[in-house]
C-alpha cells in the first residue's frame, strides 16, 4: 500500500480529511446496517438534538504501524465498552461493541494510505461518535442517532523530546459527585473551555480539577488522569467516580504492575499529599503520559524533584514500556493489539 505523500514528523493535532469514514443510522428504533461513505459532511435539521442539547459522546484512538510493519490499533474493546458506557448515561442507543470493532477495522482498512510509517512517532487518529440527530424542541432524548467514525493523521505529540508542563489548580469544576463526569460526553468538554482558554492565557498547560464537593481531592485535567510516583517508586492514581476511566492509565498500571515490578494504588488523593509525591504525569490516548513538572496553586508552586528538563525516571520507564508495548517492540499483553489487514 502505497502512503500519502505527508510530512509525517511534522504533522501538528489537527483535522485533515481522509478519504473514507463509517456511518451507521439508528432509526425506528433499530441501527441499520452501516457502511463506510466518502461524504465528510452531515446534513441535519437546525433543531438536531446534538444542537440544542448536546446529546453527544465519543471515543478516541490510534491506530499505528509497528516495529514488523504491521497496522495495529490498541484495545479497541475497551473504547467499545466505554462508548457503550456513554450511550447508556446520555439516554442514548447503545452501538453494539463487536460492531464497533468492525467499524474501527473498516475505517483504518480503508484509509490505511494515511497509516503514519514505523518511527516517524505520528499515528492515525479515530474519532469515533454518536448524537442524536432527529429535530427536538421540548427537552427530552432524541428518537433517531448517528454513529460515525473518521481518521485524521496527527503528528507526533513530543516535537524533540517530551518537556515537563506547567499546570494550576482551576476553579472552576468539569464534573459534579453523580454527574456526567465518568463519560466521554461531549458536554464535558464545552464545560472545561472557558478554564483552559483562562489557564493558557495566565501562561499555564493545563488545569488541575479538585473534587468539586470538598476541593480536597484530585480529580483529574480536561482530558487526562493523573498519575504519581511516591518517593519510594509507587504508582498512585486517583479513584474517583466523577474522572473518566482513561485506558492508558488503566494500561500503564498494569504494565507498573506486571513489567516492572512496582507497586500500585488507585485510591483517593488529597492535594495536600501531591507535595510529598517525586514525580506526576497525565495519561491519555494522545501522549501517553506528558510529564508535570511544577503545580501552581493560587502563587504557591508545587515543583517536582524530576525537574522541568525531562521526565521523571519511573515516569520515563512507564512510557517506554507502553509505548514499547504499543509499537510490537516488547511483548503485549494478551489481547491489546489488534492487528488490521
Ligand atoms: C479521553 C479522556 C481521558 C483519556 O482517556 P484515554 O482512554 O487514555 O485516551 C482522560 N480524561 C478525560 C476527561 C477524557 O475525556
């Protein structure tokens, strides 16, 4: 298979239009077949459900070409059973998982010319969602969805090297106790805008959201959980029913667990102890894990002792290990590798 002609390495994370993306309709109650089509636009009524109420959750992975030269995508099942997870919060249809499996595999078949080449670190990103579609004025579910899924080429997310960032303690709250913050809906997102506009402008990465009940413990940023290494090399997460369950943190405690021997917990975390950790990363699909290097709460800085130059050491091995895992260079765990003919 012949790849575009892209500059791979120095692609940026934004959208370029690829040639085929899955649609599926879910109308009169059940979801029709599905197909992928070349049309990169939506025709809707101005009074779609997705427009005047947001009914809308998605998904987000890579697909990659490994050391072998073979295109992979990474636990697919696990984005499957989350959009599912969505669906049911937001009132919506549920897209059955192994069809979404399929939908994933059709999609980077299809657009496999825009599958990133091994070592240039970009990868082919999928998007895949749901809304509801049919026109609803008086506030209640929407009768008929769209799922779709596209593929956008995305460049590598390190440009030279993975720097340590800045990021401060918000204000403002992403997510309620019994809210919707255990889902990837799209509400969420709208919800953390003015707070990352607001925390870019003041010169910081990224925000640190507290539990909005009692502002003691850690929540998680606008798109990615955290983790901590404690001085004595132990991997902390914060358990917490309002942060999303990100499936590289999910990953990378196995792999803390399983590869390297060291200890895990997931369990609640005060602020108060974030001083006292040696290292602190954010997890997600897009880095992997981008380092923390300083926590700014109102003036008062928190630095870690890994530094502003580069990633902590247990940090560091994490990333290479998973990413390692990712790219066939170290052996996976049963099942988190699908292969894409
Ligand atoms: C998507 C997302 C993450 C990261 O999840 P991954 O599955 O690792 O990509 C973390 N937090 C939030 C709020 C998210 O939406």
């Amino acid at each position: 298979m012949d790849k575009k002609n892209i500059d791979w390495s120095n692609l940026g994370f934004g959208y370029i239009k690829t040639d085929k993306r899955y649609v599926a309709n879910y109308t009169n109650g059940a979801w029709d077949e599905g197909a992928l089509i070349d049309d990169d636009t939506i025709n809707m009524s101005e009074c779609a459900c997705v427009l005047q109420y947001a009914q809308t959750v998605f998904e987000g992975l890579k697909a990659y070409t490994t050391e072998k030269g073979e295109t992979v995508v990474f636990r697919p099942d696990l984005n499957a059973e989350r959009l599912a997870n969505s669906a049911r919060r937001m009132e919506m249809p549920v897209f059955p998982e192994e069809k979404f499996i399929d939908a994933v595999e059709q999609v980077v078949s299809a657009n496999k010319a825009y599958v990133p080449p091994y070592g240039t670190g970009a990868t082919l990103y999928l998007r895949p969602f749901m809304f509801g579609i049919n026109p609803v004025i008086g506030v209640k579910p929407a009768d008929d969805f769209q799922f779709r899924i596209f593929a956008t080429p995305v460049g590598p997310y390190f440009k030279g090297g993975a720097k340590p960032i800045t990021i401060k303690v918000c204000d403002l709250d992403r997510a309620a106790p019994h809210g919707t913050g255990y889902i990837k809906a799209g509400l969420n997102y709208a919800m953390s805008l003015h707070a990352i506009v607001t925390a870019h402008k003041e010169g910081f990465d990224e925000n640190m959201y507290l539990d909005s009940a009692t502002r003691t413990k850690v929540e998680e940023t606008g798109g990615a959980n955290f983790l901590f290494i404690t001085k004595d090399n132990k991997v902390v997460t914060p358990k917490s029913d309002s942060i999303l369950p990100s499936i590289t943190r999910r990953s990378l405690m196995v792999v803390a667990k399983d590869y390297l021997g060291l200890e895990v917990e997931e369990r609640e975390v005060y602020f108060d102890e974030v001083k006292d950790f040696a290292e602190c990363g954010l997890c997600g699909t897009a880095a992997v894990i981008s380092p923390v290097g300083k926590i700014n709460d109102h003036g008062k800085e928190i630095c870690f002792p890994s530094g502003m130059e580069k990633m902590g050491p247990v940090t560091q091995k994490l990333y290479d290990t998973l990413t390692g895992i990712q790219m066939g260079r170290i052996e996976a765990p049963k099942g988190w590798i699908k292969v894409i003919d």
